[in-house]
C-alpha cells in the first residue's frame, strides 16, 4: 500500500469487517521512482511484512 492510500484501505477494512488490519505501507508514488528507489521501497514493504508476520 502506497501512503497515500492507507486511508482508503483503512476504511475498506474497516467496511469489509477487519478493523485494525494492518498493512506493509510503501512511499507515494510508485510510477516515477528510480529503480534503486523502488529496490528501496520493496526493502521497506519486505521488512514491515515480515515484521507483521512473526506479530505476537
């Protein structure tokens, strides 16, 4: 999820009956960054998704 988004995707899980659920959150926008920036953004997408997954 790009950052500008987390507030729609924070209704829709709050709509779709899962509030609270939480979301690896990447920089805004995606389309123009530069290669070494989007290597950048799945490192921080990686790190906050596996940091979701070993939650206790």
């Amino acid at each position: 999820m790009t950052a500008r988004f987390v507030s729609a995707a924070e209704m829709m899980s709050r709509v779709l009956g899962m509030p609270g659920y939480a979301f690896a959150t990447i920089g805004h926008p995606v389309s123009s960054a530069t290669d070494d920036e989007l290597k950048a953004m799945a490192r921080t997408a990686i790190e906050q998704g596996a940091k979701l997954l070993v939650k206790q």
